[in-house]
C-alpha cells in the first residue's frame, strides 16, 4: 500500500486588516517557524522526511505571492524543490479580492472556497496559480487540492481545462467538500469524476466509533499507525495524511508544538522502517483501479484513550 504524505503549504496574516504590515512576520512564521529550538515550519518537516528518506507531496499556494511578490512564492519553490520533494498546486481564493490587477472580474467581495466561484472563474484562478508555480521554478503541476477541501464538479472541469488530471480535494469529513457530488463511493475510494482522477482524503474510525480524517494534528500516534496497518490489510491501494506547514508550531507562535513534532518523527520512523509494505509516494505513482470500496480503517480504543490524553496535555 502506497502511503502519501501530503502537506498543504500556506501563508496567513491572521487578518485582512493591515496586511503589509502583518506580512513579514506572518511569512517567517509560516515559511520557517524560526525559534530558539530551530525551524520548525518548512525545514524541518523537510528534514525529517529526508532523514528517514521519505517522499512527501507539498501542495504549494500560491496566490498570497500575488499580493507580496513572486519571490516569496520561489523562497519556498527552493527550499521544498532543494529538498528533493515533490510540488504540486494548493490554491485558496480568499486572496482574490486582494490582488491588483485583478485575475477575475468579480472580485470585489470575498469569497472564502473555491465551489463559490463559477467554472469560468475557478478556470481563471486555477491557470493562474499553476503559472505562478512554474514561474517560482515548480516542475510539472499534475495534481491540485482545493483550499479547505472545499471542491465541486466545477473544479474538476476547470482541472481538466488546465491540463491537471488529478485531484485530491475530497474529503468527506467537510460538508464543504464535493456538496454537488451526492453520496457514492468517491467519498471513501478513489474515482474518475469529469474525467479527473480523484483520491479522497483517507479516513478511519477511531476507538471511540467515531469518523475521522487523517491529519496529523488531529490523530494520535498510535491511531495513524493503527489506521495505515488496517487499511494495509484490507487491500487498501493509497493511504492519503493531511499536514500543513505549520502543523508542528504551537497557535499563533513560532514556539514547537513537542507533541506533534514527536509524533511526526515517530511516524516517519515507522514508515521508514516498514517501507518494504507501506512506501511513500507521489500521486503520479497511483492509479484509479475498479476495486471494490473496503471497510474504513479503525484505530484501538488505546490508541484514541491516549490521544485524548495528549489533547488534554497540549490545553494545560
């Protein structure tokens, strides 16, 4: 079973108020996450997938660069392309309203997902950023991941009008994601919808009964390892994790969150160690297969008992 580690990589002023003067700090934080202990935004994620010898996806957004400058976009083409790691296209149209000349004619009001824009604009905006990343140096731009999940038929069209033929996008855990699609098996396997291929966001049922998205923020140690070993001997083909940039920083600081960061390198150590099974890989490395849609993947009562525990440590 394919493992893919995907990192959705943004930049965030935490206000549309004052974003000039927000932005320089906002950008260190998010791109490099410098501290006493390191950096732990960008290279460290980097290096702890590059000393168990990991591949990673790094779904890269580019639009804030529209507002800032295209370099900010190549400082972090360069570190993830340095890096050996594998670039692709994020695209969250919240920036839209803040960019001069305009990419779209409507852009006067903002509008949060992606699926509240028309076929014609989620066009626009998805050439745009894809240009925008292979100017920063990106190589081929393959595959795309809406901001906040937040896709419908629209974006696949549009995917398909700027010759990117995969998507990851979906996630069923968001009513956001795929609302026009109605229920299917696209929200737990991978499909062909509008001619694209579709890998879902994996999910898994924790101890508890409960249905969960894999992010690692969100999921314990012991439930990832749980959910991959189940998916795995289930026939699964991908396993597809969430992170973002920033995922190993503690909120609104640049302080580490040591929990998550341990639980990160801890993950890396087991994939390292059963990459016989479970390799890493990109998604030009999968393929959209007629299978039968298996169990979701289940994680122990222990396991989610004691990622409660951490949860509850990480508030005191």
């Amino acid at each position: 079973m394919k493992v893919l580690l995907t990192f959705d990589v943004e930049v965030w002023c935490n206000s549309w108020e004052h974003l000039d003067k927000l932005f320089p700090s906002a950008f260190d934080r998010y791109v490099y996450g410098h501290s006493r202990h390191g950096s732990y935004a960008l290279p460290k994620t980097l290096e702890i997938l590059n000393t168990h010898g990991l591949q990673g996806v790094f779904f890269i957004e580019p639009l804030f660069a529209a507002r800032f400058g295209l370099s900010y976009l190549q400082t972090i083409v360069n570190l993830i392309r340095d890096a050996g790691q594998d670039i692709q296209l994020h695209l969250h149209p919240e920036w839209t309203d803040e960019i001069s000349p305009p990419i779209i004619r409507d852009n006067q009001v903002k509008r949060q997902h992606l699926s509240h824009y028309s076929l014609a604009e989620q066009a626009a905006l998805i050439g745009h950023g894809k240009r925008m990343l292979l100017e920063a140096g990106a190589g081929p731009i393959s595959a795309f991941r809406a901001g906040s999940f937040a896709c419908n038929r629209n974006t696949f069209r549009a995917l398909r009008a700027n010759d990117i033929h995969t998507d990851s996008s979906l996630n069923a855990y968001y009513e956001i994601s795929g609302s026009d699609l109605g229920g299917g098996t696209w929200r737990w396997k991978p499909s062909v919808l509008e001619g694209i291929n579709c890998f879902p966001v994996s999910q898994f049922v924790d101890g508890l009964g409960k249905v969960r998205p894999v992010q690692l923020a969100g999921c314990g140690l012991g439930e990832l390892r749980d959910a991959i070993d189940s998916a795995a001997a289930a026939g699964e083909h991908e396993f597809i994790l969430v992170s973002h940039n920033f995922e190993m920083l503690m909120p609104n600081s640049s302080q580490p969150d040591r929990i998550v960061v341990r639980r990160f390198q801890n993950l890396c150590q087991f994939l390292d160690e059963n990459r016989d099974r479970l390799p890493t890989a990109t998604y030009s490395e999968c393929s959209v297969a007629d299978r039968s849609p298996a169990a979701r993947p289940h994680a122990r009562l222990g396991s989610t008992v004691i990622r409660h525990m951490e949860q509850l440590w990480r508030r005191l």
